[in-house]
C-alpha cells in the first residue's frame, strides 16, 4: 500500500512539473511574441513587372485610393490560384463596366513559396496592370496570417476583403458581406453623428467587421469530410469558445470584410502569424466594440488543402499564447492613428 502511494504522489508531482514547465514556456513565448504586431520588414515599393521600376506602397493609415480592396495570401499556389484570380478578375471587371463608381485592386502576398506561384502572379499584374493587381512577396514564409496582415497593411481600399487563393468560397458572395456592412455602418454613422448629413457619411470611416460563415453547412459536413477534419473543426470550436467567447460560430472561413477603420485597428494589433490569427480578430473586435456580423457564404471544398492533423497541436498553441499574451498584459492593445 505504501509503495501505491509513492507511485502516486510520483506521478502527481511528474505531472506538476510538466503543467508549470508548459505554463512557463507559454509564458516565456508570449512575452518574446509581445512586439510580433510591429513589423521587422517594412514594405515600401511595390514592383512594376512591365516598367521594372518600383512603386510607392500605400499603407493603411493613409486615406482609401480605391473601394474596394482583395486580399490573397498565397503559398505553394501555383496550381490552384490562377483559376480563381480568373473568376475574380472577371467579377470585378465586369462589376466595374457596370458602375463607374466602383474601383478595386487585388493585392497578392507570395508568402514565400518555393513553387511558381509568385512567377502565376506576376503574370497577372503584366495582363491587368500594376493598379489593378499588385504583388508582396515575404521572401520567407511567415504564415498565413502575417500574410494577410501585411496585405490589409499595404492596402487602398475603403472595404478590405480576405479570401483564399484556392477560390472554395464564390467571389460574387462579397456583395453579401457587402451590404450588410453597409447597413450596420449607416446605423453605426447616424447613431453617433446624429446631426451630420448622409453625403458626409463614407463607409471607410465607419468600424465595421463582416465574417463569412460555414456554419450553415455543418450537419453535411459532418457526413461528407473526413474524419480528422471533423475532430479538429469541433474540438476547435470548443477552444475558440473558451478564449475569444461567443459571437461567431465558424471563426476559421478564409472570407471576412473590413472597413478601412476596423481593418487600421485590428492588423496593428495582431500577433498570431499562422493558424490563429482569425480566432483573435474576433477578441480584438470584442476589445474595441466594433460590430461583427456573421453571413452565410457558398463554399466548397478545394483538393490540396494544408489543414491536417498536425494543425491540432499548432492551433492550440497559439489560443494559449493569445490567452496569456492578452489576460497577463504582455500583449498591448495600440490606438492607430486615423488617417
């Protein structure tokens, strides 16, 4: 009996010491990630492929050039992302023959691919010129997120789009996110400049944030995905929950719509670079109280996707470093700016 309880309190104390051996290595890794929303590698040219001479680059703090704005992260692309810059181009195009008023640009961040990808890309800019596609090559990959980051930072746009290179999720279905970013941002205008009137009102002001959702086709993906995929999508939920808190049931839809207002205060403030990041623009967006709306979006899923089980491991890293970084006060909340 004795030796029981030896062996017990043994395994009690292994385990004491690898709980506060993770918790200070959580701790430690939050507090060197505490300056990650500072960029290390400020862009500022863009490069011409058809002159070769480089470009200023916008930033966000400065006023919208354009309406709308589309940000493609890119990495190992080469096969899927020319199809769907063709569906894209041909939306906005033909959307721009039909309203004068409506401009854009397409901003693709090479987040240092080792395929043909950033060669795909330039091939768009020399068909579609250098104001309507333009190009940001990491040179290493930094993630998904910086990658995104870095496009939303270096962008002209009033509305500030996000979407996947591999096109899962219909172009035609931002005008959804569109208009109810539109209505909420009306309201938002009217309630807080009652005396202003509605031509003073300029939808890039206003802090809005819009989010595409799957969550209306979870019971047929349940019956349709792999299995891992459903293992990771509910545990994922369950964890999101704990750290972000309710508001948006599928946080992880590589489509979301920002005003130029939101998108200035929520990327100065991200520090998650790869899987999580959507997870904190949720709890960025519940920090500075700007709405959110969560609009279901048609979506379908594309072969060659990097989401696997070894995702699991990386996601629930990165929600602990956010909880730590943010609930210890390592990670600061900064103002930006206006423009």
């Amino acid at each position: 009996m004795g030796f029981l309880v030896t062996v017990a309190e043994f395994g009690f104390s292994l385990l004491l010491i690898v709980f506060f051996g993770f918790l200070s290595v959580v701790v430690f890794e939050a507090w060197r990630r505490r300056l990650s929303n500072v960029s290390v590698e400020t862009v500022t040219t863009l490069e011409d492929p058809k002159s070769l001479k480089p470009i200023p680059c916008p930033h966000i703090t400065e006023p919208a050039e354009k309406y709308l704005s589309l940000i493609v992260p890119a990495y190992n692309e080469e096969q899927r992302l020319p199809a769907a810059l063709e569906e894209t181009m041909d939306y906005l195009q033909d959307r721009a023959s039909r309203d004068k008023s409506f401009s854009f640009e397409v901003v693709i961040v090479d987040d240092g691919s080792v395929d043909g990808t950033k060669r795909v890309a330039f091939d768009f800019v020399r068909k579609h010129t250098v104001d309507n596609i333009r190009v940001i090559p990491l040179g290493k990959n930094q993630g998904k997120g910086e990658a995104i980051r870095k496009g939303m930072m270096h962008s002209r746009g009033q509305l500030l789009l996000m979407l996947d290179a591999d096109g899962a999720t219909k172009v035609t279905d931002l005008e959804k996110l569109e208009n109810q970013i539109l209505a909420v941002a009306r309201e938002e205008y009217s309630i807080r400049n009652p005396a202003s009137k509605e031509m003073d009102f300029r939808i890039g002001d206003v802090q809005v944030s819009a989010f595409g959702s799957r969550a209306h086709l979870e019971e047929k993906a349940l019956a349709t995905r792999k299995w891992y995929r459903n293992f990771l999508m509910k545990g994922f939920h369950l964890v999101v929950l704990l750290a972000a808190g309710p508001g948006i049931r599928d946080t992880q839809c590589g489509f979301k719509m920002f005003t130029r207002a939101a998108a200035r205060k929520l990327f100065t403030n991200v520090h998650l670079k790869r899987w999580c990041f959507d997870v904190e623009l949720v709890y960025l967006c519940k920090r500075f109280n700007i709405p959110m709306v969560e609009i279901s979006v048609k979506w379908s899923e594309i072969p060659g996707s990097k989401v696997n089980m070894l995702s699991i491991p990386n996601m629930l890293w990165e929600l602990a470093l956010m909880s730590v970084g943010y609930r210890t006060g390592m990670w600061k909340i900064h103002q930006p700016r206006d423009a």
